[in-house]
C-alpha cells in the first residue's frame, strides 16, 4: 500500500499535467458549472490551498473543457495556460496577475479541435507559446510584461510541447506544427529548419527528446525515428527507425543509452539504433502511460492507474513495486515529482504520496 501524505479535493476531473516544487503544487480543472478554467495552487508539504485562478471561458471541444498544458513554476512567476487560449503570468507567492492574453482575439487564432495543449517554454527571459494563426505560429513575449519580442510563420497549431537545445551552439526552440517539425532561432525566431515525415496524418502530440547531436521523434503513423544534426540544422532523412512504435500521444523517455516507450506494452530501444531491447505486455503497462525516469529507475503510471517502479540498472528492467492508485478513474494527466513525492491527480483530487515506500 502506498502511504498517501495528504489529499485536496479538485473542482472537476482534469488532463492539464500537475507541477510541483519543494513548496508548491499546482493543478487544472473547471469548475462546477464547467464555465471557468480553475487553476489550484496548493502547499506542497501539506496540501493546504494557497491560491487560485478564474478564467471564463466557453465552447466546446472534445475530452472536455479544461486545460492541457502543465503550468510553469519559475522563481517569482507561474505562467498558465488554459485550452481556449487564455495566457495567464501570475505572482508565484499569492497567484496575483502580473499580466495575461487571450492568444485567441489577440493573434486572430483559430481554436485547435483539442486546444492549446503545449506547455509555454521558458528560455532567456522568453515565453515561447505556439498559435497557430495567419499571423504567427510561434511567438516570444517578455517574460516581464508580456510584450511580443518575435513572431514567426503561419502554420497552423500542434499539440505538442518545445524543447530547448544548442546544437553546434545554435540556440535553437525545436517543436512540432501541423504537418512538420522545425527549429527556431530563440533570439529572432528565425525558422533554421523542417522535417516532413513520410506519412502524413500525424496529430504531433509527443515532444520531441534532444541531446547531443540527435533528435528522435515518435508518432502514430511514421513510429520512432532519431535523426543527427549537422552544423546545427537537422537531417531531413532519419538515421535510425523503428516503425512498430506508434503512440499517438506518449511521450518516451530517453536514459543513458536507452529510450523506453509505452505502446501496447513497455519497451526499452537502444538510443542510436532503435533496435528492440527489452519489451513487457504485462497487463499493467497497457495502454497510454507517463514515464517519469531517473539515472538507475523508472516510474510508470498507466492510464488505468497501475503506479509501478522499475530497476533499470541492468539489461532486463526489474520490478521494485507495483500498486493501483484508484479503480475505475481515466490517469491521463501526467503526474510530478518532488522531493521524493509524487503529486498525481486522482479523478476529483489531488494527491500527495511517499514514493519510498515503494522502492
């Protein structure tokens, strides 16, 4: 049994990714009239409501209402952002407004079939959020004030979150749009490059995974691919693949030599070659996941709520422990850890439990 350190009621079910930090937790919902995003800030050690935020916003769209991207906790600001476009910057101590944008009326924007999902990114004092509109599809503002620094391209919205790398120094945000995935100039915006996959249709909701002079994608209809980098722009033709890997939304995790990915089962690949090493059709790691890694582990939370740690120091990954955090209960909203805690939402609540208890 996992011991449960504190549980805070929520005002509805969510999939927006839960953040936390040694002092603060934050979650997304709606609230009961399912007319407001409602974002809840909550102490991290105790569970005690610290503050939160209203957005009205209506329409309709599918998986419900609420947000998709995690907020970002940075040193004195939290910045959030709802589906329907709201862009909030909030004081990290007490969630007051220190400036906010509606994307959607500011930037002529379309709303996407399932929202503003992308995490903004933070980097050299910039917000880099994605539009997808005829006037911009990504833009930088001012972390200070919310002042647009850049704007660049106009094609329309992915959901997937960017990523921040210096390939051969170039600092570059890499993320995917539509139907490609491309890397800008943090400073300009400047677009240095596109890769097209071979098969369209894909939703592009995985975030790209970068280190060193490899970026490896994965998606539903062209599975996993890794490419190199040359003087900082990528190859547009992959030098590795594995086509049976094929989710539509998990994101893999890369660790030390080793990408493991949840698709009907859980498998590790060899990072370079992407050759099969290690796979598990073990009932309790079917269907989408969120993996949380470390260097010598991995924790796997399955859609239908199986909490389970791996021993990844050798060849063949080892169970440590494997419980269920609630039955009957859609985890699709990824979890965080802090300090040796895991904060995860639990249908209506968000929990707090002590992860040393099952290592």
């Amino acid at each position: 049994m996992l011991h449960r350190i504190w549980e805070a009621p929520l005002q509805s079910i969510g999939l927006g990714g839960i953040s936390a930090t040694s002092d603060l937790t934050i979650a997304s919902c709606r609230d009961i009239l399912d007319r407001r995003d409602v974002f809840q800030a909550f102490d991290a050690q105790t569970g005690q409501p610290r503050w939160q935020i209203l957005q009205a916003c209506l329409g309709e769209m599918d998986y419900g209402r609420g947000p998709r991207a995690t907020p970002l906790i940075l040193d004195d600001v939290v910045i959030l952002l709802g589906a329907f476009g709201h862009l909030h910057c909030v004081k990290r101590a007490n969630g007051l407004t220190v400036w906010k944008k509606d994307l959607v009326k500011e930037y002529d924007a379309p709303l996407p079939t399932w929202g503003f999902s992308g995490t903004p990114l933070f980097v050299d004092n910039k917000i880099i959020v994605q539009i997808g509109s005829r006037v911009a599809n990504l833009v930088a503002l001012d972390l200070a004030t919310g002042k647009e620094l850049w704007r660049s391209g106009i094609q329309p919205i992915a959901y997937s979150s960017f990523v921040y790398c210096e390939p051969a120094g170039k600092a570059q945000v890499i993320g995917y749009d539509e139907k490609s995935v491309g890397g800008w100039n943090v400073h300009t915006g400047e677009r240095l490059w596109t890769i097209t996959p071979e098969n369209s249709g894909d939703f592009n909701v995985p975030t790209p995974i970068v280190r060193d002079d490899s970026l490896w994608l994965i998606s539903e209809n062209n599975g996993l691919r890794r490419y190199e980098f040359k003087d900082g722009i990528a190859q547009p033709t992959p030098v590795a693949t594995s086509p049976d890997l094929l989710p539509d939304s998990h994101t893999p995790v890369l660790i030390g030599d080793r990408i493991y990915v949840a698709y009907e089962g859980l498998h590790a690949v060899d990072a370079m070659t992407l050759e099969n090493l290690w796979s598990s059709d073990a009932d309790h790691f079917m269907g989408y996941a969120s993996l949380i890694g470390s260097d010598d582990k991995l924790l796997v939370l399955t859609q239908s709520g199986s909490l389970t740690l791996l021993d990844i120091t050798q060849p063949v990954p080892k169970e440590l422990g494997s419980v269920s955090l609630g039955a009957d209960i859609d985890f699709q909203s990824h979890p965080a850890i802090c300090d040796g805690k895991l904060f995860v939402r639990v249908g209506k609540s968000l929990s707090c439990f002590d992860l040393h208890q099952i290592n």
